[in-house]
C-alpha cells in the first residue's frame, strides 16, 4: 500500500485541528474540518506525528483508542505544573490503582463488583477516579436497582501511555505462571 501525499498547507491545518480541539480528534473530524477525505487525515496526522517525533521538542502526537491529541511530553510535566500553579497531582493510591485495573480488565464494572473483588467498600474510590477522569459513568445495567456501570477514559489511556485497551499488559494468574514455570523448566532440561 503507497502512502498519500500529504500536502506542507493539510499538514498546518490537521495541527491546527488537533491543537484547538485539545481533546483527542478522529481522523473523521480532522477530514470534515480540513475538506479530505478520512485516508487523507489519517496519514496527514501519522505524518505530523512522526514529524514531532524526528522533531524531538517538547510536544508529541498521541493515538489514544484511534483519534489523534497533542500533548506535553511527559517530562515536562512538573515545569508545567509549577508554571501554572496547580495544585500538585498527588500519586494513585494503592486502592486507586486496584480499581482501575479491575475497571480496565472487566469494563464495564458497578461499584459493588468492584467491591466483591477488593472486599472492602469503594465507593470513596471510584468517585476520586471519576472526579480524575481516569474513570467515567457509562450507563446503567438492566439489574435490580440499575446500578451504574463506570469504564475507563481516554484520559486514562494518556496518562498510562496506552494507545488503546489492548495495550494491557497481560494478567499473570495462578495457572499461567505455573504454565510458564513448565515451559521454563522444559526448556532447561533440552
């Protein structure tokens, strides 16, 4: 497959795009706003990513579930934080990082399955990981009550560094590092 020619002025216009939505921005609406078609954004974005990339400054291009973000590279973070006078992001709790990766694995998940996993009340939680936008409301399930159903955000796709979902590292449980340790002990044995 030959890749498109991607004009110096679509180039300037899918940044511009992409810079003044903030959020991340699929190739469809960088197509509609810039008049090409889907293909066209598409490769216009792969070649402004790869050309903040051979760049190496500040910013980069970020793919997050297949739309399109500019972003401050990660090693920038703390000089913006004290430029803008936030207030410092506090690390994720023991407690945060189990429900996002039960929210992660098995999404859509309630509160009270989270809470059958870990086995103490979640609640605090899940609102905390809500109000970071690491987590997000994304319906109700057709049980008794209609409990809400929480799923991860793209936001906790950029900030783990992950393009989408199946960039998760794989689960190690019990029976797979029992598999491996065969394997493992196999290959020794040969």
């Amino acid at each position: 497959m030959s890749e498109i020619d991607v004009s110096d002025e679509l180039l300037r216009i899918t940044e511009a795009i992409i810079f003044a939505n903030g959020d991340p921005v699929t190739a469809d609406r960088i197509a509609r706003g810039a008049g090409v078609s889907t293909a066209e954004a598409h490769a216009a974005a792969r070649k402004l990513q790869r050309s903040y990339a051979v760049r190496d400054g500040a910013l980069e291009i970020l793919t997050i579930n297949g739309a399109y973000q500019i972003a401050v590279k990660t090693d920038y973070s703390e000089h913006i934080r004290k430029t803008l006078d936030e207030k410092k992001n506090t690390a994720l709790s023991n407690a945060a990082m189990e429900t996002l990766a039960i929210a992660a694995y098995n999404q859509p998940v309630t509160k009270s399955f989270i809470e059958n996993i870990r086995g103490v009340d979640s609640s605090g939680v899940v609102n905390s990981l809500v109000e970071k936008e690491l987590l997000e409301e994304c319906g109700r399930l057709d049980l008794p009550g209609r409990p809400i159903a929480y799923k991860t955000t793209d936001n906790f796709l950029r900030c783990f560094k992950l393009s989408s979902l199946d960039d998760l590292p794989e689960i190690i449980t019990p029976e797979s590092l029992s598999e491996q340790q065969d394997e493992d002990s196999e290959e020794r044995e040969e």
